[in-house]
C-alpha cells in the first residue's frame, strides 16, 4: 500500500513518540532484563520500518507489531501511556 505525505507524517509522529519513550526509559534506574530485551527488539522493529513507501512490506501489519509491544513495554513497566493522536489515523 502506499502512503500519501499526509499519512506517512501521522505515522511517523506516532512512531517517533513510541522511540521518544523508549529512549527515556534507557536511562538509569536499571531495568530487569525481559525490559530491556523488549526496549532493544521494539527500537529495531521501529528502526526496520520503512522509510519510503514499499510494497513488500505490509506497512498496517507492522506498525500493529509496534503498537502490540510498546502496550506489552507499557504493561511490564506499569505506566499508563498511549499515543494521544492515534485517534486521528484513519486508512
């Protein structure tokens, strides 16, 4: 499927706040390892989404990847956050 700038913009806005998280919660207190695993897998499945449009790859089914491990991140570290404009992604 391709991406018009519109949407390919929402979705990098929602893709860099998930990396805005994940760079926060590097940082000192430790984290057990599964956390930590999780915070290494989901930076490199955001890093290996794509940055131009491409048909191989199943753009919807990657970024629901994305969003099923960051509530997954969410969950294991106990906090309570979303990404308030997803609302606003309609396909």
């Amino acid at each position: 499927m391709i991406l018009g700038f519109h949407r390919g913009a929402e979705i990098g806005a929602e893709l860099g706040f998930y990396l805005g998280v994940l760079e926060n919660h590097q940082i000192p207190p430790p984290i057990n390892e599964k956390i930590s695993n999780l915070i290494i897998q989901l930076r490199q499945i955001i890093e290996q989404f794509p940055k131009v449009n491409c048909d191989s790859v199943d753009l919807f089914e990657s970024l629901n990847t994305i969003r099923a491990q960051f509530k997954k991140l969410a969950a294991l570290l106990k906090i309570k956050i979303e990404y308030s404009d997803r609302s606003k992604l309609s396909f």
